[in-house]
C-alpha cells in the first residue's frame, strides 16, 4: 500500500509539474470576438440557417404549379369482325388497322386559366374480304387546336396554385424570423456565458486572496506561539489551518467553476471543440456597473416591434387569413367560359392531314360556358367555419404573447434595476468589511481581539468581494435579457446580421 500510494503522490506530482511547465495557451477574446465566432460557428444558428433555406425551396417549388406538360402518345389497334349474318345476309369480315400518335402541351396560369395545345393524328388501313378478291382502303385524318378554360366565380381570384404559393411566401418569412429569434437567442448566450467567466476568473482571484489571508494569519499566530504571546494549546493554530483548508477548498471549487464556465462559452462560439479545449479563454473585458435609464414604454415599443417570436406569430394569423380567401372562394359555384380554336386534316395518308391542317383550310372552334353548382356544400362551409374559428384561435394567441411580452419586458425591467440597486449596495458592503478587517486585524496585533473574530471577518470580506463581482455579473446579464425580451439584441450590439 505504501508503494502504491507513493506511485500515486508520484503521478500527482509529475503530472502538476508538467501543467506548470506546460501552461493552456492564453487567447484573449473580447466580448464582439465572441460574438463573431459565434455567428459563424455556433451550431444551432448553423442548423437554423438551413430553415430558410428549405423554406425558399419550397416556394420555388411552389411555382411548379405553372410549369407546362407536355404529352406524346401513340398507339396501334387492329380489330378482325370476322363474317356474321345480318338481314339474311352473310357479312364478309373486316380487317381494321389503325395508328394513332397524339402530343400537347397543357398547364394553367396565374390567373385560373386553364390551357390545352395539342394535336393527334391516325392512320387506317381496312380491307374487306370477297372469296379470293379484297377491297382496301387507306385513310389518314388528323387536328391541331388550343382549348381553354377560364373561372369566372370558383378558382378565379384564388386557387390551390395560388394558395400554395401564397402561403409558402408566410412560411419563408416566417422562417427568416425563426433564424433571427436563434441568433438573438445565441448572442445572449454567450453574451450570459462571457459575464460568467469573468465572474468565474474574478471569483478565483478572490478566493486565493482569501486563501493568502488565511495562510498570512496562520504564519502570524505560529510566530506568536514560539515568541510565546499566544498559548500553544489554546486551538488558536487549530482555528487558523481550519480556515486555511476551508480557503483552499474553496479555491479548488472556484477553478473548478472557471473549468466548466470556460467550456460552456467555447461550446457556444465554435463547432471544431477539439481546436478549443486547451484553450485558456482570457476575457479582455471588466465588469462594470454603466447607468442606464429604463423606459418601460420604449421597451414595450420595441417588444411589439422586434421579437421575433410575435413576428412569426402575426404571420401564422396571416396565413390563415390567406387560407379563409380561398375557402370563401370554394363557396361559389363553377363559373366557366369555355373555347377552343384549330384545324382538322384528312387524306390518304400521314402528309395529307398535316398539309391540311398547315393550310388551315379546315378550321374548326367552339365557346361557352359551363356552369356547376353544388348541391348542399356541406364540406366547404364547414371548412371556412373551421377556418374562421382557426383564425380566430390565432387572434387569442396573438394577444396572449403580445401580454406575456409585456410582462416579461416588465419583469426584466423590474429586475436590471434592481440589480444595479445591489451593485452599488455590495459595493458598499466590501468596503466596509475590508475597513472591519482591517480595525480587528490592528486590534489583534495589540492584544484587543481574537483569531476567531478576525477570521470571521476575512470570511465576511472574502463573501463580499464575491457578492461584489456576482452582482456586477448579474447586472449585465440582466442588461442582456432586457434586450433579449425586447428583441433588440443584435440593435444593442450592432450587429448587422442576414437571416435571408
């Protein structure tokens, strides 16, 4: 076991001897470095980006609904009646071969019409049986025409087409807001997560200033002892290391926090962890306490104005307003002009019919209209109902979030101010416990106090420097969700960021 134990002290103290001659490299960051890699780094902004992009897409594919198609067929058919009697009479059989080729072009505009260029044309061959004799015959006959379908009621200042494309418009914006909610959302992360550090380093240097107190007291009282002003046994030595070990625990829990607090913001500026994680991140910024005056309705301004959560929200109201159009549209019945314009052929054979039908000298055309009324309608006014309810659903919402915004704005007013109440109260509180400490301390150097008084007093000192730099944390971090419930972050930080 002494073996081990003594391999073990030995690794231990290897292992920290390379630290010290091996130290993580230093990399200063101000608060706009984090920011900047952030922006380009940051994982979910990264995976939110792709958002829009999915949703500019699906627009694009939205206008798919206009793209002409065009068709090409053909086909052969023969058909043997084969002899039958009719009227006493023995028919002879019929042998009928026929190939028939079409092709159009068909699809529909922005404005409901529908549209159908095309032509066909066939060719038949039928012979007729007499004994050993036969009579043929060739035939060939063809046409080339446009048809249209225009609504007039149904389908005609909105369709599913139009619907579509409209809506997949919302969603882009609404996308495009998405991707600017996350990257406020991840500025004031690491915004939160860089007072954090400074909090974490800040706290560190207190706590071994703490830890040197206590060492200093212990030196001095083990002085006292071998000059004998101090009783050996009095547990005034025993008081000392108590607050020595108390020190250095909590200096170990001080660097320990710093540890977690720095991979916390390098999780959040960089998506290559493995070229961050020895990095010693040294914030070049100072925690202050700047002035600064609320205007609870300029914030409220902004909120109605900026988040991007109630963005989104007005346009999910304005999608179903797009939605109720249409539904309103599906109401009317089929109102429907009808046309089509185009030239017949026939002949022999194939070059007939088409020299025909290019001299136009066959022409042929229709016109009307087409009316179609339904009968009980049950399913589309229920679906506007639906729909009107849906919407009104929304309209709820929508003033719910804009309230819970105002509270939330409020609240985050109520709480930056106080916060800054408490800068300067624990401001105050340190100096005085370092102007109590340092009154006791003259005092025990003459006899007057005791080494319990004194350490109590380092312990207060210690807390409120601690409490100092907390509270000056908490202020900016307070600063910074203010802005986040506004929405004016990237305004605040000028931050000129695309999210199209």
């Amino acid at each position: 076991m002494k073996k081990i134990g003594a391999c073990l002290f030995l690794t231990v103290t290897l292992t920290a001897a390379f630290a010290q001659t091996n130290p993580p490299a230093a990399r200063p960051l101000s608060l706009q470095d984090c920011f900047t890699e952030a922006l380009k780094h940051n994982l979910d902004v990264q995976i939110k980006q792709t958002v829009p992009q999915i949703s500019l897409y699906n627009l694009q594919a939205a206008y798919g609904g206009y793209d002409p198609q065009f068709v090409f067929g053909g086909q052969h058919s023969y058909n043997d009646t084969g002899a039958y009697l009719q009227d006493g009479q023995i028919i002879l059989p019929t042998i009928d071969n026929q190939n028939t080729f079409n092709s159009a072009f068909t699809g529909a505009t922005p404005w409901g019409m529908t549209y159908n260029l095309g032509g066909n044309v066939s060719e038949q061959h039928v012979s007729k049986t007499f004994s050993t004799n036969f009579l043929a015959g060739d035939s060939s006959s063809g046409s080339v025409g446009l048809s249209v379908t225009q609504p007039l009621l149904k389908n005609f200042w909105i369709d599913n087409n139009r619907l579509t494309i409209l809506i997949a418009k919302t969603q882009l914006k609404s996308s495009e807001q998405a991707l600017r909610g996350q990257i406020i959302t991840t500025v004031t992360t690491v915004e939160n997560a860089y007072y954090e550090l400074i909090y974490a380093r800040e706290n560190v240097q207190v706590q071994r200033e703490a830890l040197v107190l206590a060492q200093t007291q212990l030196d001095q009282d083990r002085q006292r002892v071998q000059i004998g002003s101090v009783a050996e046994h009095d547990g005034t030595i025993e008081q000392d290391e108590a607050q020595v070990a108390q020190s250095r625990a909590n200096l170990i829990a001080a660097e320990s926090t710093l540890d977690t607090d720095e991979r916390v913001l390098k999780n959040q500026i960089t998506d290559e962890y493995s070229t961050w994680f020895d990095a010693d991140l040294q914030p070049t910024l100072t925690l202050e306490a700047p002035l600064q005056l609320f205007d609870l309705q300029d914030s409220w301004s902004k909120g109605m104005t900026l988040r991007p959560d109630l963005l989104q929200a007005r346009f999910s109201v304005e999608q179903q307003g797009i939605q109720l159009k249409y539904l309103r549209n599906q109401l009317f019945p089929e109102v429907d002009l009808i046309g089509s314009y185009g030239f017949n052929g026939s002949g022999a054979q194939y070059r007939d019919s088409f020299n025909q039908m290019n001299d136009g000298s066959r022409p042929y055309y229709t016109y009307g209209g087409q009316l179609t009324i339904p009968l009980s309608n049950v399913g589309p006014r229920n679906q506007l109902k639906a729909g009107k309810a849906t919407e009104k659903q929304l309209l709820l919402q929508l003033k719910q979030l804009e309230q819970n915004i105002m509270v939330e704005i409020d609240n985050a007013v109520g709480v930056a101010r106080s916060d800054y109440e408490e800068v300067a109260a624990s401001r105050q509180a340190r100096i005085s416990a370092e102007a109590a400490l340092n009154a006791e301390q003259k005092k025990y150097d003459v006899g007057k106090s005791t080494t319990f008084t004194v350490l109590q007093l380092q312990n207060k000192l210690t807390a409120a420097r601690s409490q100092q730099i907390r509270d000056l944390a908490n202020y900016n971090q307070a600063l910074a969700n203010l802005a986040l419930q506004e929405g004016s972050t990237l305004q605040r930080h000028n931050l000129d960021v695309e999210v199209k």
